[in-house]
C-alpha cells in the first residue's frame, strides 16, 4: 500500500505539472501549497453483482479534492465528467 501510495502521489505531481502546463502557467503553480499534504486515498472495491437489477450501489456524488485518480480494472463504475 505504500508504494502504491507513493506512486500515486508521483502521478498526481506529473498530472499537475502537464495541466498547470497547458493552462499557460508555471509547472510549479500551487507546488508549495500542496507539497505538505494533499493525498486522501479511500480505496472502494466493487465486486462484479449477480444480480445488477438488484443492486443500489452509491448515490451520485462528487469526490473531495482537485483531482481524482481511478484504477478501473471491472467493468460496473460509472464516472460522469463535468
């Protein structure tokens, strides 16, 4: 878990820089404000249902935070963009 921690943290610094890029400001805009702290991991597993029809799942909702990084390796979670 702490490597994967730490690999997502290191994904999440190149995001930003290649964004913060694009917007025409500098790849260290906001670097020190979020340097010290800016990971919150919740780690969800939504097993595969036999009964998809049956299923409630989770309300729609928005995740907390600037950036949202996603490993989906099922089919079965539905992101919708804004």
């Amino acid at each position: 878990m702490v490597n994967y921690t730490m690999g997502a943290q290191k994904l999440q610094e190149e995001l930003m820089e290649v964004i913060f890029e694009s917007l025409g400001l500098n790849t260290n805009y906001l670097h020190e404000d979020i340097a010290e702290g800016s990971q919150v991991m919740a780690v969800n597993c939504y097993p595969t249902c036999p009964e998809p029809d049956l299923t409630l799942g989770l309300p729609p909702h928005t995740d907390y935070g600037m950036m949202s990084i996603i490993l989906q390796n099922h089919q079965g979670l539905q992101i919708m963009g804004r």
